[in-house]
C-alpha cells in the first residue's frame, strides 16, 4: 500500500514542523515546564519533592549560565544531596532542543532570582 504509506510519511512530517512552529512559541516553554518538569521542580521553582534544589535562590540553579543549564538539562544530571537524579529531557525524549531552552527561557522570566 504505498498510498498509505505516503499518508503515514505526510502526517510525520507534519507532525514535526507542527513542534518546531511550537517549539518558537513563547507559550511553550509554560507548557513543557508545566507538562514535564513541575513534577519535581514546582510551580513556583523551588522543588517539591525532598533534594529537588531551589531554582529561585540567589545561588540558585538559575544563577547559572544558560549552557551549562541546557546541557543539564539535556544529559540529565544529579544534584548534590539529591536522592534521584533528573533524567535526560526531564525523562520526556521527545523535547527538542528548541523545547529545552524555551523552558530555560520561561524559568528566567518566571522565576526570577532573588535579591
């Protein structure tokens, strides 16, 4: 059936230039936070399960520079004194790069560092 195939390969591509248009929206990286990564990091950044560290501090997660926190977020990583490590895309593999600094970019404005 190549139709069909055709169909199955038009929907693919669809679906991903439907994420790379998403991925630009400034609304996205509210719903990826939102959809992946409030879980553990809570709405309000400052963790809410026990070694999730506070990303709103001073000396906070986001006090650092946005390529070590991409590549974090990427890779995953392990936090001191946390007792789970945050898996690589927030455990979501689908997450583009795009989708990753969209969320860096909303946790800037949103959770704004303390004085």
């Amino acid at each position: 059936m190549p139709g069909a195939r055709l169909v199955m390969l038009f929907a693919m591509g669809f679906a991903y230039a439907s994420l790379s248009i998403a991925a630009s929206d400034p609304g996205r990286g509210a719903a990826v936070f939102n959809g992946t990564c409030i879980a553990c990091h809570g709405s309000d950044g400052s963790g809410s399960l026990p070694g999730v560290p506070d990303m709103t501090g001073r000396t906070g997660l986001l006090s650092q520079d946005d390529a070590v926190l991409l590549k974090r977020m990427a890779e995953g990583f392990q936090s001191p004194g946390s007792p789970m490590a945050m898996p690589p895309r927030g455990g979501n593999p689908a997450l583009t790069d795009a989708d990753l600094r969209s969320v860096l970019n909303y946790m800037r404005k949103e959770f704004k560092i303390a004085p």
